[in-house]
C-alpha cells in the first residue's frame, strides 16, 4: 500500500471514528421536542412548510410569522428547516438528526483544517474529536434552533479549507469564488461570520506571509473578502 493510499484509509477511518462518537454522545438528543424558539421558527413558520416561498427567506427575517421586530437575518437556517419540514414534517427527530449530521460534518471539517496547519494525523484526529464531543457544543448541537452556529461552521471551514489549498498556487478564479462563494452562505447562516476575513489574513500571516508581499496576492485573493463583508454590513445596518 503506498504513503497516499495509507493516507486515505487513515482518515476514512478517522472520520468514521469521529461519526460514531458524536453519534453516540448525542443521539440521546434525537427524542428531544420543540423547545422555547423552536416553536417560532418551526411550529409557527410558514416560510418552510411551501417551497414557493424560498425568495422570501432571503428577503424576511428569521422569525417573520411569529414575531415582530426581529433583527436577526438567517436565511440559511430557514432553508435548512424548509428541507427538514419536506421530509419530516412537524416531528422534531428529523431536525435533532440532522443538527448531529452537521456536528459530524463540521468536526470532520475541523480534522482536514487543523492537518492542514499542522501536517500531523494525530493532533488532527484528537483536536477534532476533542471538539465533536466538547460539552461546551451540547447546546448547539441539542438545540434545533442553535443550528446557527453549526451551519456557521460548516460554510466558513470549508471556505477557509479551499482557500489554504488555492494558496502557493497560481491563482484560479475557481477556488476563489467558490471560496468566496461559502463565505456568503456563512454570512447567511449567522452574523459573526463577519469576522473570518480577519481569519484568513490571520492565516496568510502565520502560515504564507511570503504572500503579503505580493500586491496581487492582496489584491485578489484577500480584498474580495473584505468587499463582501462590507457590503454585507451596510446592507445589514440600511435594510
């Protein structure tokens, strides 16, 4: 078996691994009902019962049926209880199931991020683990309306994991825009998103500051970052 062939199944098996223990530490959860906000954003919102209305969770904010004056705007989490509502409908099993499959993504995607920093499989492995089964995340994870922070995860590691792998390398619009792209969806799944353009300066700067040497390397591959999330607060603060 070569070095790359050895690799592959050594995290096949380490993402299996991460999958059966958040598995098991939380599927306890999956007999959970609706609970506190629950009810607004799911019991009470027409916006995921009819597919039809899929324009209008970009354009209302999270809790538009049941309360007045929200300011949060969240549109990925509508969609994602939308696609829950198409296969379960009002039961909550489906909803906790799939806050445990995006625990289990997202610390798969913590696995991929730290070895991407630190090239070591064991360290990788444990920080991931160390994250899936942190009790701190029980909340986040037990919680059908904390899916926020989970859907958060998913589109800002993945941005960030297509990003280090486009760094070094002459530049593709392709990676950039997709990267760009799961930053947005980021920015539409919770408000701190805000902050990861400062994440990826911070990585150029510890992990390729050669880069920030290059004007061009500013100029296309970290500024569109800071454009999006300009745009996206003045939108916020005018709309």
């Amino acid at each position: 078996m070569t070095h790359s062939h050895k690799q592959v199944k050594t995290f096949l098996i380490a993402f299996l691994i991460i999958a059966c223990l958040t598995f098991i530490s939380y599927y306890n959860s999956l007999n959970n009902p609706f609970i506190w906000d629950d009810e607004a954003l799911i019991l009470k919102n027409p916006l995921i019962k009819d597919w039809r209305l899929i324009g209008k969770a970009f354009t209302s904010d999270l809790f538009f049926g049941a309360y007045s004056g929200s300011n949060f705007y969240r549109p990925m989490q509508t969609l994602s209880y939308m696609l829950d509502y198409s296969f379960w409908q009002i039961n909550p099993f489906g909803y906790h199931l799939t806050n445990i499959i995006l625990q289990i993504l997202v610390s798969s995607l913590a696995l991929l991020f730290v070895y991407s920093i630190s090239g070591e499989i064991l360290v990788s492995i444990a920080s991931s683990l160390l994250f899936a089964l942190n009790p701190l995340n029980t909340e986040t994870v037990t919680y059908i309306s904390g899916r926020a922070e989970l859907l958060l995860g998913l589109f800002l590691l993945s941005s960030i994991l297509i990003f280090i792998k486009s760094v070094g390398k002459k530049f593709s619009l392709l990676y950039l825009a997709l990267s760009l792209f799961l930053f947005l969806l980021g920015l539409l799944s919770k408000e701190l998103a805000a902050v990861f353009p400062l994440a990826i300066l911070a990585y150029v700067f510890y992990f390729a500051r050669a880069n920030l040497k290059k004007p061009d390397f500013l100029l296309k591959r970290i500024l569109p970052f800071f454009l999006i999330n300009c745009i996206y607060i003045a939108l916020r603060l005018s709309l």
